[in-house]
C-alpha cells in the first residue's frame, strides 16, 4: 500500500498533469520523479499516467486511484484538524473561501490581524462568485465562506455588513443626468441576483436601457474605468475607500427611499466552527466588524 507521501506525489501529478512543474512542487529532481512513479504503479499494478509532448494525461485506472488518493488526503487533513483542536493553541490551517470583492477589499486587513495573532495557523484562500463559494461550502472544501447577497443556508449563518451600492462618476452629479450623458454605463460581470438588483433599480428609475454600456470581467477592471472617466458605473461602498475628492458618489435608494445595499454573510457548518482556528476568526471578525462601526 502507498504511503502518505505517495498520495501526496499522485495528487501534485494529478493537479499539475506536467512533470517538471510536479517536480519542482515536490522539490525533487524529474528523474527522481519518475523513478518514484514507476514504483508506485508497480505497487498498483498498472499504468496510472501516459505521457506525451503535452503533458501527462490520466489513465481509466489512474482516475479512479486519483479519486481514492484525494478521498483519503481530505480524510487525512479532517483528522489532522482534529487533533490540533485537542491540542493547546490555535493551529492547524484555516481554509476559507470568499467572495472576489470582499476577497479584494475587506478580508486582507482581517488576515492581517488573524497571522499577526496566530502565527502558527496556515490560510488556505480561494476566492470567486458568491454561487461558487456556496459550492465549496457544499463540497466541504472550506471551513468558512464569505458571500454576498441573501444565501439560503441552513447551517451557521453570521452577518457581518451592509454595503450600500452607489453610482460613481467623475461628472455625473444628479441621478437624472443619467440620462443626459452619452458616455457608457461601466458594468461587470457579476453573479445574476446581483446584475438583477441592478437592472431592477435602473428600470424602476429610468424606464428605458441605457444608452451605452461596456461590460467588463473584474469589478476592478469597471471601478478604475469610472475612476478615469471612461464611464459611470454602480459600485459597492466597499470598493470606494479610496475614491478621492474628484469622484462623484450618488446613492442609490429604493422605492421607500431607503438605500439599496448588499449584505455580506459568514456561513459555515457546525462542525467546523468547533475548531479552534475556525473560532479564532469568528471571534476575531467579530471584534474588527465592532472596531469599524465605532470608528
């Protein structure tokens, strides 16, 4: 039977499916590599990778040994996570996946505090769409995720702010202007509750489609194109920090006249928040949540 460290050489093969770059993950020479793979499939009893001039490709075989080694490294990293809970400390690695915008603009400060104060615990980061982060929640990927909007979520569920949304420009300075401009509206690919948000606002406001739009990929990519003028765009408050002087910021209110704004939540399963660097950032994003509301 194969070792951890085996499991661990299939799984960077599986990932990388490119033997120079597996190798210089494993810190191993690619002679060495292979000789470990040979040995390995001997142990198995049959090809597990076929290789060519584009890489490395998985065998019928080698996706169901693939399958069982990545089983029993999640199986393996669980029990690990246990027993450092048991231990005196916080340690272990704390896999959290978060929204790209929150990702970009809040989460950086908290990790900082959180590596500061807890040196020995590692972060294990992925971020994307709120649709993907429910995903990896889902899929036990993550101990934590961060979303955006109003999730359907059943297990443990923390609100942590409210972000008004705002239209940006560096000219507009009215909302009905809007209409008077020839410059496009600046949108970015977004998850769809979000883009309905906005286009459910734009028509109750203006009745009619804007007169130009560019859509971009990144939420960056449309806060700096309206930053420079390009355009005006819709924006969370979250991502206008460091807007200056020379941006015009209208917010955007509903039919009572309340503001329109995107609730950013904290999920998570029972299970998960009973390891100690888990509650560690619970309790940590508690604390810099209550610091910035009494700024």
């Amino acid at each position: 039977m194969s070792s951890l460290s085996e499991f661990q050489l299939l799984a960077v093969l599986a990932q990388e499916m490119n033997m120079r770059k597996a190798s210089e993950r494993l810190f191993v020479s690619q002679p060495a590599l292979s000789q470990r793979l040979q040995t390995i499939e001997k142990e198995w009893g049959t090809k597990l990778f076929i290789r060519s001039q584009k890489g490395l490709s998985l065998t019928p075989a080698g996706e169901l040994v693939i399958e069982f080694v990545n089983d029993v490294l999640k199986k393996e990293e669980k029990v690990r996570e246990t027993l450092y809970s048991l231990q005196s400390g916080v340690s272990g690695t704390l896999r959290i996946a978060v929204a790209s915008i929150v990702g970009q603009n809040w989460l950086p400060e908290v990790l900082k505090k959180y590596v500061d104060k807890y040196p020995q615990v590692k972060i294990s980061l992925m971020t994307g769409w709120s649709s993907e982060i429910l995903n990896c929640l889902y899929d036990d990927q993550v101990h934590i995720g961060i979303i955006r909007g109003t999730p359907d979520w059943k297990g443990v569920k923390i609100h942590l702010f409210q972000d008004p949304l705002y239209l940006v420009d560096r000219e507009i300075t009215q909302q009905d202007q809007v209409l008077k401009t020839d410059r496009p509206f600046i949108q970015f690919k977004s998850d769809s509750n979000y883009y309905q948000e906005i286009q459910d606002w734009w028509m109750r406001n203006f009745k009619t489609s804007p007169k130009r739009t560019v859509v971009v990929d990144q939420i960056e990519t449309c806060k700096q194109m309206a930053f420079n003028g390009i355009g005006y765009a819709i924006l969370p408050a979250i991502t206008l920090t460091k807007a200056g002087q020379s941006i015009f910021k209208i917010p955007l209110v509903d039919e009572n006249n309340l503001p329109v704004a995107r609730d950013t939540w904290l999920l998570g399963y029972e299970s998960a928040f009973q390891l100690k660097q888990v509650q560690a950032f619970v309790e940590l994003v508690k604390e810099h949540i209550s610091e910035s509301s009494d700024q």
